[in-house]
C-alpha cells in the first residue's frame, strides 16, 4: 500500500492524459488529508479528480440547503463521511428514551440523501461506522439497545440493508477495514484531539483505496479473471514430481489447510462470476489429474473457462487466454508463487495485476483479502454461469473450424434472440453491462439500476436489450441500445454497448436491423451515432461505417447517419424469439 506522502506527491504529476472526473467530500470532522489521499489515489488509478471539499462539519446543511456549494459544483460522485466518533458525541447527549433511537435516526438521514431528487443521477459513497468499544457495559452491551456498541452495529446492519433499497447508495465499508488493519492503526488519538481527525496518517491511503475501488468499478474498471499457477500455488508440492497422493492437499493441521482453503476462495469468486483460469508449465494430462482424482480438491475442471498446461511461457498462455475471453489485460489477475514468473509476467503483458504473494503459502488468504481485488459495483443470478458460457465459446470456436463457409457456420448454430425493453426483471443485468462493457461499447456512458430504470420510464427513450442464445447454450443477455429522441424525425443513439463474447456471428446486423424497425414504427426518419474514443473502445472506431452509416463532417465529435427511410436489412442468421 501507498504511503500518504507518496499520494501526495501524486498531486505535482501532470495529469492531462488521465480521465476528469468531479467528485464531492463532506465530512463532520476533518477531511484535508482525506481529500488530499482521495485524489493522489485516483491519479494512481487514472483520473484526474476534481473535489469540492465541503467546510467542516457541514454534512446536514450540504444536502438540506438546495444553494449549498455541493449542490452548485454538480459532482458525479458524492462521499460522505459521517464518524462513528461524532455519532458518539450525539449518542452521549441523548436521554435514556432517546439512544435507542440513534441508529434510525441516523438512517432517515441517509435515506433523505437517497431520496433527493435534486441527487438523481448522482452516485452517493457513504463510510459506514467502525467500531468505538467505549466498554460502558462491557459485552452486555449486546443485550442493551441503548447502549453504543448496540446502535453503532445495528447501524451498520441497516445501512447494508438500505443499499439494497437504493441503487444509488454505495458502502464503503471502513469498519471491515478496521477489522482487518486494528483500530491502533486507524485512529491516532493525539492527531485526533489536535486536529479533529479520525482517520490516522497510515489508515488514509487504505481508506482512499476503497473508495477508489468503489468509483473505479463503477466507472467500468475492475477485475473479471483470475489467472492461476497449480504447483505450490493451489496445492502444495509439484504434481510432475511429488505424484497425486504426494502433493499437500486437506483439512486437517499443516500447510495443506492453507491451500484447501485457498481453493474454496477461489471457488466462491467462481461463484460470484469472476472467470477461473489455469496457465501452468506442466503436461495436461498431469495437470489435471488432481482435478479429477484427488480426494481433497475443492476446485474442479468444471470450475475452469480456460486450462492452459503445456510448456509454452506463463507469458503465451495468459496472452491465449486473453485471445480466447476477448478481456483486456487489466481485467486480469495472475497468482503464482514464483517470483520469476510473476517478474516475466509484469514485464511483458502491461496491465495485468500480479500480486507479490507471501513466502508461505499460510499468508497467502489474509495478503489477498487486503488487497481487494475484485471490488464490484453490481451482481446478478447469471454471474455464476460464466464459466459456463466461456467453456460453451470454446466449443463454438472448434466447431467453426470445421467450416469453410462463415454463412454455413453462423447457420448451423440456430441463434435467437429475445428482444425487449428494459423491465424489472433484466435492469439489473443491464445497469451491470453499462458498468463492465468497454470494448463494444460506442459512448461508454455508465448507468446504475436507478438510471436504467429512469429510461425506462421515459416514454420519449427507445430502449432496447438483446439476449442470444444458440444450439451450445444461452449467452443471456447481451447488448444493449439508447435512443433518445432529437427532433420529430432523428433518433440520437445515447448507448449501443455489446458483450465481446458474441462477437462475429452477426449480433450487429441484427441489432441493427431491430433499430431501424422500431425507429420507423415511431414515425423517425434518420438515426445518428456517436463514436467517443477511450483507451479500450478503438474495436468499434469504424462501427458505424461498416454498418453503411455516412460520417458527418464538421461535427465537433465523430458522428454517423443513417437514412432508415431507404434502408435495406442487414443479413443475418438470427431469428427474433418472442415471449
């Protein structure tokens, strides 16, 4: 982790390449430092953060003034750090009557930040409580409602709760961070009595990397892979030479524990929908016996999108691996516990995240849980069946090949596709697509459930999502389209963003086609696209065109139309599915 004088210095880089992003921090203690560590993480993190920084202690006056300075800098984010320490100062005023009500107190105020209309569109970043044991009742305090320790929990209990109300409220969670750091290290009580500050010189940069967590996952970034070594990485020993019953696997005392435990960490981020991958130097075979025999594996073959063992370098199969999910680079994470390898890897796939895994694989758990490396701003059901849908791909790949024609092979594959507004059941999934798609996506506008669900409302907004699914399986769903209206005869399209993984089998034809068909049902004439260029979207630089749109010159950005009126059908070999 960074040091706060590193952060910083962070300030003095120049940041004309990075993404601007406007963010505001209230407080009721002081925030200077805070402020200053936000920002030195978000250049570490690639943006270029503009903060408005509200006076102290000026939390309730910043969201119940409509002209306070908050509302009038517009931030897209909003993080507010009401202390566990001041929530203590309150508590201690309030009459016997009155503690137990602290903690609904406190959350109607939150709930009246979720529920301004001026702060639509906003995303609010809310530090929930750690913990102050001020031992007024010693564990008793479990059973007493009134006393601190029993709102301060039950506070933090219903603030989760809530952010499963509110799309727009996001819990950064800094009593886990307690948890896991100790209170010694985040609170220094001769800085607080001197300054008002709660959060120590050493807890800052930690706190400032999850809210930078929470941002850039909502801004698109985070982790969708993790890419593991086999030998002393899940199992102890080498299979090539220690044999099955040889390697250090089980549940009982010894370093064995360490790695069943690792694996059943592994397998709940499986779970959760992060993809498995294996790139080992070993035979295949010998590789995956393991899986298949070994009494005390957790994870299974089944739980691997993609099994790279041959004696190729760690470098070529992470780049095949990448070929074959069609991910960037800096979605993905790479754990091996030699350094060598890791030192090859950094070295030659940038943006690739390879942590420096500890010596004994007995720390591996705790070193990896601090650093949080699958922070995510959304989950669904259809999470878990990732792995599922890639090892499906790897089919689709093979049976291509066996084809000469492209016609013939899109054919044989018998797609479908549902095709639909956006409704209560699939926002969701389409708030988490605008989130995570960066390659196929023409504007990269980033929409939470809130968001997803306000278009869908707008009678003026067309709004379209696609599924796909085809004889291997269903993809779910899979692109999504915004149009808004600019005039009585042109349609603006707002958002076209579409998974990487259904590339080539025509998707865009067909989405286009559902377009064209639903502008002219409304009585438009004309369809405009916007291509807007990030670091990762330059596969769709000449989308447009290739679709038959006309550039239009002297736009201030790229911009494409497209005459629905005259316009013939793209083909394709999908057939709409009706439900």
């Amino acid at each position: 982790m960074f040091q706060f004088k590193e952060l910083k210095k962070n300030l003095n880089k120049n940041t004309s390449g990075l993404t601007s992003l406007k963010m505001a921090l209230v407080g009721d203690t002081a925030t200077q430092f805070l402020a200053t560590a936000i920002r030195g993480m978000g250049v570490e993190r690639g943006y270029d953060i503009d903060l408005f920084e509200a006076e102290y202690n000026q939390v309730e006056r910043q969201f119940m003034d409509p002209t306070s300075d908050m509302y009038q800098f517009d931030a897209e984010f909003i993080v507010v750090f009401q202390s566990t320490h001041k929530l203590g100062e309150h508590h201690s005023i309030l009459s016997q009557e009155q503690q137990p009500l602290l903690a609904e107190e406190r959350l109607q105020f939150v709930t009246s930040i979720c529920t301004n209309p001026a702060l639509t569109g906003k995303k609010v970043v809310y530090f929930n409580y750690p913990e102050i044991e001020d031992t007024v009742f010693g564990s008793y305090a479990n059973k007493v409602e009134s006393s601190f320790t029993f709102q301060v929990r039950k506070l933090n209990y219903e603030l989760m709760r809530l952010s499963q109300q509110f799309p727009n409220l996001f819990i950064c969670d800094i009593a886990g961070l307690q948890n896991k750091l100790g209170r010694n290290i985040m609170f220094a009580a001769n800085i607080y009595t001197s300054t008002e500050m709660v959060l120590s010189m050493d807890a800052l940069p930690y706190v400032a990397s999850r809210v930078m967590d929470i941002v850039s996952a909502l801004k698109g970034q985070f982790k969708k892979c993790l890419i593991l070594d086999l030998d002393n990485t899940i199992w102890g020993g080498v299979i090539g030479d220690d044999g099955l019953e040889g390697i250090q696997l089980g549940h009982g005392l010894g370093i064995g524990k360490a790695f069943t435990e690792f694996q059943m960490w592994v397998k709940k981020l499986k779970q959760r929908g992060i993809i498995i991958c294996v790139a080992s130097k070993n035979n295949a075979e010998t590789a995956k016996e393991p899986f298949e025999k070994h009494p005390d594996m957790v994870l299974k073959l089944e739980d691997i999108a993609v099994f790279q063992a041959n004696w190729e370098t760690k470098v070529d199969n992470i780049r095949t691996i990448q070929q074959i999910l069609n991910i960037g680079f800096d979605s993905m994470v790479f754990l091996d516990d030699n350094p060598f390898e890791r030192n090859m890897v950094r070295d030659n796939i940038p943006g690739i995240i390879v942590p420096e895994l500890p010596e004994d694989p007995a720390e591996y758990l705790e070193y990896l849980y601090s650093l949080n490396l699958f922070e995510t701003a959304s989950y669904s059901n259809l999470d878990k069946d990732r792995t599922k849908q890639y090892q499906v791909e790897a089919q689709r790949v093979s049976l291509s090949k066996s084809f000469t024609n492209e016609a013939d092979f899109l054919k044989s594959l018998s797609m479908v596709s549902v095709v639909s507004g956006f409704t209560k059941f699939n926002i969701p999934r389409v708030a988490q697509l605008s989130q995570r798609s960066n390659q196929f996506n023409l504007r990269t506008v980033r929409y939470t459930d809130a968001d997803i669900e306000a278009l869908a409302n707008d009678p003026s907004v067309i709004d379209l999502s696609f599924t796909l699914e085809d004889k291997f399986g269903d993809n779910g769903l899979i692109a999504v389209v915004i149009m808004k209206p600019i005039n009585k005869d042109t349609l603006f399209v707002d958002t076209w963003f579409m998974s990487c993984r259904v590339l080539k089998r025509g998707m865009e034809n067909f989405t286009l086609n559902t377009m064209v068909e639903k502008a002219k049902s409304t009585g438009y004439k004309k369809i405009i696209g916007e291509y807007l260029p990030t670091s990762k979207n330059k596969m769709v630089e000449n989308h447009y065109i290739c679709l038959g749109f006309t550039k239009i010159e002297n736009s201030a950005t790229a911009q494409f139309e497209i005459n629905i009126v005259t316009y013939q059908p793209r083909e394709c070999y999908i057939e709409t599915k009706t439900i």
